[in-house]
C-alpha cells in the first residue's frame, strides 16, 4: 500500500491527471493519495479515461491477473516492475529499446511520468512526437503531447503517427470510432490484427506478402513495421482500394435504418464522451484571472457603523478559523459602501482564540454554550434579526465591493422577489455557481461550475430555482418562523429547501452577476469526514425529496414544442404559381440523392401523405407526438394583412374543439419567393407592416390565445414572431400585442422570437426590442462544414453538404451561450434539397442516437439555465418534410426520431443527479 500512495502522490504531483475534473466528479478537491485512489477506483470507466487519460483499466486488465486489488494500486505496487504497460499508447520495453539509459534495473512511476510528460523519447510505436508535432503545427501545445493527444484527438480526428489515416481506416466498413484517438486505439486492437490498412501509405496484406518471415513474430504488419521493418529499411506498399468518400456509400431508396440498442448505446457512450472532452478543453484553453482581494491587515482595527434602524442584518456563522472570519468581515466592511448594516456573529462553541475579532467593533456576538452546527446557529441568529432585509454570509465567502448595493437592487425590483445572490467564484478566478438547479430527485447542480465567469450565460441577470446560501440576501418578512427547517440538522439542503419554500410559495429567486463572492468552498467543513459530510448530504437529499418529491415532479418537466407546417393541403395560392394541387408533398416525393450515400427522398410512413384540411390528422399527429413526451406544436402562421395563407388547418382547429391538439402561434413574416428563401427577389407574396397588417397579427393572435388549448408560460399565453427584425419598429409592435392581449383582459403576453436569418450573432437582446425571450433555430448558425470529398451522383449540382455530429458539438459548446434569455432547440436532421434540388444545404451523419445526445445536452441546459414553466425545448421539426427537418416517421427512420428525442429527455431527467 505504501507504493501505491508513493505512486498517487507522483501521479498526484506529476501533471497527468485532470484535478478539475476530478474535483468537479467527487464534489471537492482531492489532495491526498489515499483519496484520490478511492475516487478514482469509484469512477466509471469514462470518467477514469478523463482524470487519468494514461492508464487505461481495461488494456491493464488484459495484460495480468491482479486478483482482489484494484487495478491502479496493483500498477503502482507491482505492474510497473513487470513492465506492465498502463495504456496501449505507453509501451514500457519499446521506450527502453530507444533509450536504454532509462528504467534500470526496472521502470518506475517518476521515470515513466519524465518520458510521458517530458516528451523525450516517444512513448510507444504508434506515437511519434515528430509526426504529431507536424501533425499540430501552429498549435500552442502546453504540456505533454502525448496527454494533448489523448484529450485532443478525441474530439477531432488529429494522429500522432503519418502512416495512419483515421478517415481512411474508417473505410473499410468497420464500426470504428469517430474521432482519431477512439480509431487508432480501435486500429492497435482489432484493425492490425485483421490487415487492415491504417492509410493509404500502408499497405497490410501487401506488406505481409512481401516479407513472410513476419509471421514467425507473432506482430501484425504495421506493428512489425515500427518496431523492426522501418529500421532494417524494408519497403513500404501504398493502399488503394478505398476512396474516402465511400465510407457513407449506402443504398438510399430502400434502405431502412434498423435500431440496434447496443450500437446505439455505443454512439450515446462515445457522443458523450466527446462532448465531455470539448467541455474539459474549453476549460483548460480560458484564461482565468485569479481575485486578488485587497484586504488591510487583520491586526488593523475595523468599525462598522452602528445605526438605530439597520437596513439589513448580515448573518455570519463561524466555528474557530477566526482568522478567515475576519477577512470575510474585512471584505463586507468595503462591499456595504453606505448601507446601514448590522453584522451578526454566530459563535458556534469555537476554542480556538478569538484575538483578531476582539478589534472589530459595531457588531454583535452570540455565542452558542456548545456546537449547534450550521442550521441550528443560523436558526438562532435569524430569530436576533430585526432589519427588513437579511444577508446569509458564509464566513469563508467574501463580498466584493459594490456587491451588496447590486443585490439590494434587484431585491426592490419586483415585490415578488424574495431572494437574490451573487455570482459566485473560487480564489482562483473559476466561476463556482452562476445560481443552482434543483433537479427532480432532489439533487443540485451548481451552474457553470469550473467554467470562466466571464462567459456571457453567466452574465445576465435572471431568474434561478436556487442559490447557495455562502451568500444570499432575504427579505426578512417573508419568511414565517424559523430560518431552515429544523428537520434537515446539522446541515445540508437546508438552503435548496428554504429555495423551494419560496419558490413554491409563488417567490421568484434572482441571480445577480452584478455582484461577485467568493468563497473558499468547504474551509469551514473541510476539517470534518468527507464520508461522513458526503452521508449527511445523501440523508438530507432524500429527506428533501421526501418533502418535496412531488412538486420537484411538477417541476422538473420540461416542455418541449415542435415547430408545426400548415402547407400540407391544396391553396389558390400555390395553384396559381406551382400548378394546380400542389402541396408541399408534391416536392417532398419527387426529391433524389445529389451524391452516393445521401439519404433521399424522404418519404411519410405512418400518417402518408395526409391532407391538413382533416381535422383527425391533427389529432392523429398530436397523440403520437404526445406518446413520445412533445408538449404542443408551435404552428407558423402567414398573415400579409390583405391576405392570410396556409391558415385552413388553423381555422379548422379553432371552430372544432374535439381536435386534441395543443398550439401557439409563430408569425412567419417574410415574403413569399420562388427561390423558397424568404428573400427580395422573385417574391410572391409580399410581407407588408403597414398599421392595418400589424393590428391584423395582434388581433390573429389574440383570437388563437382564447382557446383552451393554447400553449400559456406562468398563465401568459404565448406567441413567437419568426424574424422580428425585419418589422422596421420590433419595440413598438411588441408594445403594440402586449396592449392588445391586455385590453381583451389576457395577462401580459409571453413573446418570443426565433433567432433565425438576420438576428443570428447580432447581439441583440430579447429585451431590447420587447420580447421576453428568444429560441434558437438550428441548423442555423451552427453548421460544421463537412470536409471530405463526395461521390457526386447528380449533375450540375452545387450544394452544401455540413458535417451533423460536428454541428451539434458546435451547438453545445458552453461558450456560445447567449448571455440572455434563449430557450435551447434541436434539429434531428435537414435538408432541403426538396426545393432547391441542384444547390441544397444537406447534413450527413445525422443518427438518432446523435440526436438523442443533442436532446440531452440541451435539456440539461434547460434544467440549468431556466426555471418553472419556462423550462422548454424547441425542435425543429415536427413535419418540415421539403428541409428534411421531421420527427414524424418515414419509410426509413420510423419512430426512431420521436424515440430519440424521448429518450435523450427522459436521460436529462432521470440520469443528472
């Protein structure tokens, strides 16, 4: 055991493993040997993958029996004397056969973390530190190449060796991974071992022909060529059987995709995988600007004012650490400017001596006979306070100057806010919480943990189900009787309760990144058990979710709305310009593939080609939707003011109330155009804003909002405007609904946009031009060209063709969230080559399990970022069947989209906490 600390502390010390990540998994830093063993045995395989890229457990467990212990003890103790290699990119003996200066007489762990991380010799056969410095040339690499790789590589598709091609070894129709790590890795196991060719520069069966004797080595061709054909100079064979364009090379009109759990479950595992990866990068690659908090010298006498009549009470608790007790009173004494505070100390029984504070004056001392703990302290204090506001302050967080000033502020704002805290950092600079989550099982998720805090999403002002209480001020006469709910002493949950008390009593909870904290978290608790900190927290969870199991339920759904095409029936309109009956299916079957492996036409399975002018289509198309957790539809409505368009399927559904189907508006105002573009040339159809055409939509509006199946948020009915900065005044049209909805005695309207065509990266915000929010509308603005050559089936076309898991990993990126209120959306696929059949926008590798993960991502974004009924996900959409954008089934997917989108929201649910 004594080896196996040795080793954790080198490992510990050593630069290799992801301390924030770790940290960020065991939910506290880890400094000791022993506990960094625990939690990385606890780990699952990814998650060790993560903190340990180096050793792998799996490749360890093929190459010794290393009976009950654990497998990283077991290398440190015993397997790194063996020559036991930890991971198939470190190769113990092929680093001493090119520097047999190194492990005499036998490896060991500081030897093994100088070549790993001194890049001094390469690691194993199949990794260069020549090919992959050209390989990442222009790259500011920091640290080990070989970890860069095996963060880097995961996420693209970069080799560390020239001889393999990860695009190229995909070819040959293996299931194999989809970055160059995974495809490498995969290639040293199974693809050398069955001769396939790793790139076209290497030939394996003609290299294994050539030089039979290699057979008598036990090595597969490639292998045999690094570690001895190289350096006795045999000849190289150059492969050409595949192209890199046929890895997508499939059938198109009868092909049918057949879901496989295991497959699925494998691209969920590996989608995850990468993502996680991109977080953690983005992580490393911020620049975070440790606080520098200038404090005078805790020696210095420090003077609070006293007052008849304080505005606000700040409750500080404390058990010893005076000193970091007086710094938090330091730091408040410059954040308070000039409010009339009134400091509170809460002595919980501390022994140790009390010195520092004995020079603090204007502040009142309670001091328990005994240790109560946190809640029974703050309970004690709280029942002292008079003022009509309360500041919860732990003694290990410190206010920034200006900071309370800012949370007073948005306290006053609105009489049914009850609560506001601070944006919330460590020492370090790392954003600790951007506000909480409180999920459905009752556990917590601190927002923007380990990210920078100069992200926009954490820097606007909104509302959140729950902030910490190291800092967080009340107003005092909202809360009845005691502080926290006796029920959950000593400590722990007591504030998500408090949280859940006053969001559940109709209160609102402001997060307010205006001011700034921070707080050496778990200073005060750090000196107790983790085990036994960790099983408290885990008691009064279920204590918590006992209370508030249900209504957490309640809460904790997430509404999700499709967006909903009415063109599915004949009109005058486009029997007069695309030929009599024309309707959107008209374009849909008669759609080909413009290059081999894409995926048309798009054919209707379930409901065929349904006419919109049935009420029972609608309802048909809602209790499937419904079946696979769809809310409502969000219908695009064609008001021109002289002439409405496409509105048959609306007018059908308001005069019959037996259409099961729930609804809200999305007014599509742009011209009508033969390129289908909603551009200025070609037009057709003119979208005006003349006085008479805006009072038309309010009153179209209003009409649809008196139905009982209309979609409302917090009893606002809802209504979406789809390019709302083509109106010329978008603030006074606003104005103009809210009036309208107002005077036909509805509550202010919830009004949202779609971030679409021209209001995409323009930093325009929702409350700029009066709406209350806006949704994402992808693809737009995320597409991830796709960078391989195709096999091009049509002529004369000249498409775009984008990469789909590229474009979803660019759509979940953390630093491109809005830094205002924008509600999540996905798309399971596009393409419009329907309408524009030689110059189309396609997307490849659209997979349901990829949209599965899409959908995940996304709701945990909801989860995190938005509260109460304004939970909500968009997808684009139910039945855009000419863009290629459809949940409902065809001929080749089924239900497999609808399952997709069930599952990864039923994941974001179930499987966060």
């Amino acid at each position: 055991m004594t080896e196996a600390l040795h080793g954790a502390r080198c490992l510990l010390n050593g630069g290799v493993i992801n301390s924030e990540f770790m940290s960020q998994v065991s939910g506290g830093d880890i400094l000791y040997p022993d506990e960094f063993l625990d939690v990385f045995d606890s780990m699952s395989a990814f998650e060790k993958s993560v903190a340990l890229p180096i050793f792998d457990c799996e490749y360890y467990a093929r190459q010794i029996d290393f009976g009950a212990m654990r497998p990283l003890d077991h290398f440190l103790t015993r397997g790194i004397k063996l020559w036991c290699n930890p991971h198939p990119m470190i190769d113990l003996r092929y680093i001493r056969s090119g520097r047999d200066d190194l492990f005499h007489p036998e490896p060991s762990i500081e030897a093994v973390l100088n070549v790993v991380t001194g890049d001094i010799v390469d690691p194993s056969p199949f990794f260069s530190i020549e090919d992959y410095r050209a390989a990442t040339t222009g790259r500011d690499i920091d640290g080990s190449l070989l970890i860069h790789f095996l963060n880097v590589g995961a996420v693209s598709d970069i080799s560390p060796l020239s001889l393999f091609d990860p695009v190229y070894y995909r070819a040959a129709g293996m299931d194999v991974p989809l970055n160059g790590r995974d495809a490498l890795l995969h290639f040293i196991r199974f693809g050398d071992q069955q001769r396939h060719s790793p790139s076209v520069a290497f030939d394996s069966a003609a290299y294994e022909a050539r030089y039979t004797d290699i057979l008598r080595t036990d090595l597969p061709p490639l292998q045999h060529y690094l570690r001895i054909g190289r350096f006795e100079g045999r000849q190289l064979f150059r492969h050409t059987k595949f192209s890199r364009a046929e890895q997508h090379s499939r059938p198109t009109q009868d092909w049918v995709f057949k879901p496989d759990p295991a497959t699925w479950e494998s691209d969920a595992t590996r989608l995850q995988a990468k993502l996680q990866t991109i977080t953690a990068v983005q992580r490393e690659e911020a620049v975070i600007v440790p606080i520098d908090a200038d404090l005078p010298a805790s020696t210095d006498r420090l003077d609070f004012p006293q007052h008849a009549a304080p505005l606000i009470d700040v409750i500080i608790p404390y058990y010893n650490e005076v000193v970091i007790t007086r710094h938090c009173l330091e730091a408040l004494h410059l954040a308070m400017g000039d409010l009339p505070i009134h400091p509170i100390l809460i002595d919980d029984g501390s022994t140790e001596d009390n010195a520092v504070l004995q020079t603090v004056s204007g502040v009142t001392t309670i001091r328990n006979p005994e240790n109560l703990h946190y809640l029974a302290s703050c309970n004690k204090a709280f029942a002292a306070s008079g003022a009509p506001y309360v500041l919860l302050l732990n003694n290990d967080a410190r206010l920034l100057e200006g900071g309370l000033a800012a949370l007073l502020d948005e306290l006053r704002s609105a009489p049914d806010i009850a609560a506001a805290g601070p944006k919330i950092v460590y020492p370090s600079g790392h954003l600790q919480e951007a506000g909480c989550a409180i999920l459905p099982d009752a556990s917590t998720v601190m927002v923007g943990l380990a990210n920078s805090p100069d992200l926009p999403a954490y820097n606007f002002a909104r509302d959140v189900g729950h902030i910490s209480a190291a800092c967080l001020l009340l107003k005092r006469d909202i809360i009845d009787g005691d502080l926290y709910d006796e029920r959950f002493r000593p400590a722990y949950c007591e504030d998500a309760d408090l949280s859940l008390r006053l969001r559940f009593g109709g209160k609102r909870i402001r997060y307010v990144p205006q001011a700034t904290c921070v707080h050496e978290l778990s200073v005060s608790t750090g000196k107790h058990s983790r085990k036994g900190r960790v099983r408290q927290v885990v008691i009064n969870q279920q204590k918590l979710f006992d209370k508030w199991g249900e209504r957490l339920q309640q809460d904790g759904n997430i509404s999700t709305f499709a967006f909903y095409l009415p063109q599915f029936h004949p009109t005058q309109e486009n029997d007069l310009w695309w030929g009599k009956g024309f309707t959107e299916w008209t374009n849909v079957a008669k759609a080909l593939p413009s290059f081999e492996g894409h995926y048309q036409p798009h054919l209707p399975a379930d409901l065929g080609y349904y006419d919109l002018r049935c009420g029972e289509v609608m309802t048909q198309q809602y209790q499937l939707a419904r079946r696979y957790g769809l809310s409502g539809f969000i219908m695009y409505h064609y008001n021109f003011g002289a002439r409405r368009v496409l509105d048959r399927p609306l007018r059908n559904l308001l005069a019959n109330p037996d259409i099961d189907f729930r609804f809200a508006l999305c007014w599509a105002n742009e011209n009508w155009t033969r390129h289908w573009d909603g551009g200025e040339k070609a037009i057709l159809l003119e979208q005006l804003y003349d006085e008479e055409t805006l009072g038309s939509v309010c009153a179209d509006a209003v009409e649809a909002a008196r139905d009982p199946r209309a979609i409302t948020v917090n009893g606002r009915p809802m209504f979406l405007v789809y390019r709302p900065l083509l109106i010329p005044d978008p603030g006074r049209f606003a104005d103009m609904i809210r009036d309208a909805f107002m005077q036909a005695g509805f509550d202010n309207p919830y009004l949202l946009y779609v971030e679409s065509m021209e209001a995409i990266n323009r930093g325009v915000r929702p409350q700029d031009i009066g709406f209350d929010g806006c949704v994402e509308f992808p693809p737009q603005g995320i597409g991830a060209p796709y960078g391989d050559d195709l096999s091009i089936r049509k002529a004369g076309w000249e498409g775009h063709v984008y990469d789909y898991e590229e474009s979803v990993f660019l759509a979940c990126k953390t630093n491109g969230r809005a830094g205002y209120k924008r509600m999540p959306a996905v798309f399971p696929s596009w393409d419009n080559t329907a309408r524009q059949p030689l110059k189309g926008t396609s997307f490849i590798g659209q997979t349901p399990a990829a949209f599965s993960e899409y959908v995940r991502k996304k709701a945990d974004f909801a989860y995190e970022m938005l509260v109460g009924e304004e939970k909500m996900l968009f997808v684009n959409a139910w039945n855009e069947w000419a863009e290629g954008a459809h949940l409902e089934p065809d001929v080749a997917y089924g239900h497999s989209w609808l399952q997709a989108l069930e599952d990864g929201l039923n994941a974001a649910r179930f499987q966060r906490g």
